[in-house]
C-alpha cells in the first residue's frame, strides 16, 4: 500500500523496524529511497521536531562512501521522516546471528570501513552516539573488499541523541546500548569522538568472538564492567587485532586511535590476516532466552512516554558452528546512570556471571532456569510431605484430646 511522505516521497514497504521507528521502502524524485518514519509519539513532541530541523543541516551534509547518507528530513503534519540512501544488504547484527562469528580478515575490513565512515564524520563534529551492529549496514550491491567482505556503511547517524534531546537536561540520564557504553559516558562526561572509537572496538571484538567484551546480566552489571574492568582475553586472537581493540576499549579517552587511525591500522593489518579462519568459540548459549533479571528494571527504566525499547530478537539459526550473539541485548535506549555505590553492588553478580573469560554475554538459558525452578518445588514438596508425616505420627503416637483434631484451641500436655 503506497503512502505519501510530504510532497516529494512515496513509501510503498516495510523493510524494517527499529526502536525509533519503521523503515520503508520508498521513491524519491532520484529514485529508491529508504524512509524512516519515526513512531507518532516522536512525531507528536514539539522540541524534537524543532532539534530534527536544527539537525537537518549538519546531518544531510555528511556525504561519504561508508556512510549511509540522509538526502532530507520531512515534517509533514504527524509525519516525521528521514530519507535515506537504500542500502541493498542486510545490517550487520543479522548478519552476525545468521552466520556466526566473521573471520578475521572480513571482520577488520567491515571496521576499517565503519572507522573511515566515522572519521569523515568526527572531522564535521558528529558524535554518531550509537555505533553497534544494527547500526551498519551491508551494503551487498557493491564488489566485495577483501576476502570477500562485504561493504559496509554507518546509519542512524545523530539520531540517538535526536530522539533523545528533550532529555538531554537530565544529568542522570544516559543515552545509547549498554553493552556499547564508554566508561566515560556512564560516569557522566560529555560523550565525544572516542565514545564511537569504545563502541567500534566493541563491535570489533563481538564480530571476532561472537560477545560483547562487557555484556551480560542485568544492565547495571554492564555498566560496571564498562567502568573497572579489563578486556577479557581471547585465545586465538591475531597479536595485531588484539593490540588494536585494547588500545580502542581502553578505560581513557585520550589513550583510544583516532578514527582515521583505526581504519589505517586495520587496513596495514589485512594481509597477515588472509587465510586466518574464525576464532574457536566456544558454544556459549542457545538462541532461548532468559527474563531480565530484577536489576534490569532499575537501569532499563525507559522513559514510557518516549518508549524506547528492549528488543528482542528471534532464535537464530548459525549457518556456520559459533555462538549465537547475546539476544536480549538492549537496543538504544535511555537510562538511569547509577551512582558509584550501586555500580559496586552489582560486582558479586558480575563476578559470579563472568565465568568463562570471552563470554561477556553467557547466561543461564531459559530452560536451565525452568529445570533449577523444578527441581527447586519439587524438594519444597518433598519437605513439607515429610514434615506432615512426622507431625501426623507424633500426634497419633501421643493420643491427642478430640478438640486439638478439630482445631479447637485448647491447652494440650502430652501423657508423658
Ligand atoms: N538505509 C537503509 N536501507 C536499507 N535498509 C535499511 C536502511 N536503514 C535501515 N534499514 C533496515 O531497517 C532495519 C531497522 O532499522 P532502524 O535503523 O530503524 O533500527 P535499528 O538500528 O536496527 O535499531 P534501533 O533503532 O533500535 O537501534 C535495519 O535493521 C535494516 O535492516
């Protein structure tokens, strides 16, 4: 069913959603466009539909190869859209669930190219703000880069902090996903170039390993790995990529690559890849789920009016043996910053999660939970059974008076 967004677009089907909105399938004056159409309740909020226009400018400019590029921005009545670049492909989360962990060489091509995307970006002063796998796309139309990998390109530039701008006066208040968070952010700085540089490295290691180097657990247990912990090593992992994604997550800002400098140590790194195969992981978790823990709720606190959300994804079905990436992983999202104290609390759980050094997102399954919560009734039973058996014996034993049978209250001495 064709659609009219503003004057000059028609959208004729959905591609995809996402926590912002719908993203359709649409004709320009150019020809195909990709149009995000944000959710109504966005659409309907006066200070992000005037930031959407202040934005316009700076981000209908950023015109590069790895970048998806928005041509224009429509406020049309309730109608509050992005066009975009079609990028024909797949984004690279899905890519990740489909076919597991990427090799080496394919893996740091697709961040060379992100990095390269987000140089051109820093260079005009955008702070993208939420780089993760959703966030790059594929583009499959393009020839191949080296060992086969795809092209890829950046989206969703400026827009985490755009939905998000009527809150940006809440000191306490973070935006972005937490497995992807710089320490920096969490601890309340102003986010700059190198919170993308974090999350890059991030996306890196996740490609590489099929986790996220902090994830796992509730969200506040995330947030304090982001902060005290170190990187758990990889076995396997290539020297280079290894020294690139250290010097990428470390906790200071300042000591990160640039971006520029991400995509050229990556590329100088290509060759000594080829022919490396996909790191051994080991078999981390099915693609079942487990609820969120009730920690989660404290730190997923979502703003209910803006309704950004917790995703969840289907069970994914590795074309290739690697674990299947973390599913419950918060998509963007708004959330409380915990002070120091309760980030300190939740280290027991952290410590006790984290029991394999590289499955930052390893968790108990939904159908070990259900056995422990079984096995768990069933003793329950069992003792209240033995207890009512005992109880039963000793009464009949002492020959109570008729009133106790019947519950009259009544003072009892046992015949001694
Ligand atoms: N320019 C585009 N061309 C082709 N497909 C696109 C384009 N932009 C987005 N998509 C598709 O639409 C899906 C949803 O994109 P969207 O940006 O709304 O959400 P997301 O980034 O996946 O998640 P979130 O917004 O919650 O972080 C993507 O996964 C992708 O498959």
């Amino acid at each position: 069913m064709a659609r009219k967004i503003g004057s000059r677009y028609t959208v004729h089907q959905v591609i995809g959603r996402g926590s912002a909105g719908t993203v359709w399938l649409g004709e320009g004056p150019d020809g195909p466009v990709a149009v995000k159409l944000l959710r109504e309740d966005l659409a309907a909020d006066q200070v992000l539909v005037g930031r959407f226009v202040q934005e316009r400018t700076a981000l209908t400019c950023l015109d590069h190869p790895h970048v998806v590029g928005v041509h224009d921005m429509v406020v049309d009545g309730s109608d509050l859209a992005l066009v975009m670049d079609l990028v024909q492909g797949t984004d690279l989360r899905t890519r990740l669930e489909r076919d597991g962990v990427l090799a080496p060489l394919v893996a740091a091509s697709v961040i060379a190219d992100v990095a390269d995307g987000l140089a051109a970006a820093h260079a005009a002063g955008i702070v993208h703000r939420d780089v993760k796998p959703e966030n790059v796309l594929l583009d499959l139309a393009a020839p191949a880069g080296p060992g086969g990998a795809p092209r890829a390109k950046l989206t969703d530039f400026g827009i985490a902090r755009l939905v998000d701008a009527p809150r940006r006066t809440r000191a306490t208040r973070i935006i972005g996903t937490p497995d992807y968070l710089a320490p920096e952010i969490i601890e309340g700085l102003e986010p700059r170039a190198a919170v993308d540089i974090y999350a890059l490295a991030t996306v890196l290691y996740e490609l590489l390993t099929g986790a996220t180097p902090f994830g796992g657990g509730h969200t506040g247990a995330v947030l304090r790995r982001h902060v005290t912990e170190n990187v758990p090593p990889v076995d396997g992992m290539p020297d280079g990529l290894w020294r690139i994604i250290s010097e990428c997550l470390a906790k200071a800002p300042a000591s990160r690559l640039r971006a520029a400098e991400l995509a050229s140590r990556l590329r100088e790194l290509l060759p000594e890849l080829a022919g490396v195969g996909p790191l051994a992981v080991p078999a981390q978790r099915t693609a079942t789920e487990e609820a969120p823990t009730p920690g989660e709720a404290v730190y997923a606190e979502v703003d209910a009016g803006r309704g950004a959300h917790r995703r969840r994804r289907g069970p994914a079905v590795p074309l290739v043996p690697g674990p299947t990436p973390d599913s419950t992983r918060d998509t963007h999202t708004s959330l409380r910053r915990p002070s120091a104290q309760e980030l300190a609390s939740y280290a027991e759980e952290s410590r006790a999660q984290r029991t394999q050094p590289a499955a930052g997102t390893h968790r108990r399954t939904r159908a070990q939970l259900i056995r422990r919560r079984r096995t768990l009734a069933v003793l329950i039973a069992v003792i209240l059974l033995l207890a009512g058996a005992a109880a039963a014996w000793t009464a009949f034993a002492a020959e109570p008076p008729a009133a106790t049978a019947i519950g009259v209250h009544t003072t009892w001495h046992p015949r001694l």
